[in-house]
C-alpha cells in the first residue's frame, strides 16, 4: 500500500488530477505494477512515464480512479561483451484501478488485465 496525500488533499478541486499524474509519476517503476503490466519487453524503466486518466469515482470513504500508463520497457540480453542484443527500448502501457482512502490517502494499486 503506498499514500498519495497531495492527491487526497486536492479531491474535490480543480487540481485533483494534475496533483494524481504528479504522484504517480513519482512513484515510478519499484511501486507502480509496470512490471507485471508488460506485454513486450523483459524490464521496466522509469524513463518517460506518463499518465492518463480513464475515469475516476468516489463513495463516502474512497476515491476509485482507473488511469493508463505509459513507459518505456527494455529488452534485456546477458549483458556479456560479445552479446549480439543491444539493450532495445519500446513504448509499453498499462492500466491500473486505484483505490484512494480519503482521510488517510493510503492506496491500493492494481493491475488491470
């Protein structure tokens, strides 16, 4: 579980989202599921990740948002000096459900599939 308190703070404002692609962006790849999310490469990087927001809801006590990633995975080869791979980045996206407790912004993130 990771807190998102700039976000929580901003729900309800103009600024909620613009302060939700901040934190998350942030986050990078050790606490977003980017890894798990990946359907062509072997790592995730934290280069060039961008977040979209798909839709977003709320009840009483949480803020339920649906968002797509996107970010830059490698293809990973031995790492030897003759390897004949070179390291190859590529575009990958993702989507992940959010689930923002309003009073403590304690998250739970999970990977849509």
């Amino acid at each position: 579980m990771v807190q998102l308190p700039e976000s929580a703070a901003a729900w309800g404002t103009s600024g909620f989202t613009d302060a939700l692609k901040r934190e998350l962006c942030a986050m990078g790849a050790g606490q977003l599921p980017l890894q798990q999310g990946m359907s062509t490469g072997s790592h995730a990087m934290d280069t060039r990740l961008s977040v979209m927001i798909i839709s977003i809801a709320d009840d009483p006590d949480h803020i339920h948002v649906k968002a797509g990633i996107f970010y830059t995975g490698s293809i990973a080869g031995c790492s030897c000096a003759d390897d004949p791979t070179p390291v190859d980045e590529h575009s990958e996206y993702c989507e992940v459900r959010l689930e923002i407790d309003k009073s403590t912004a304690a998250t739970v993130i999970s990977l849509l599939e």
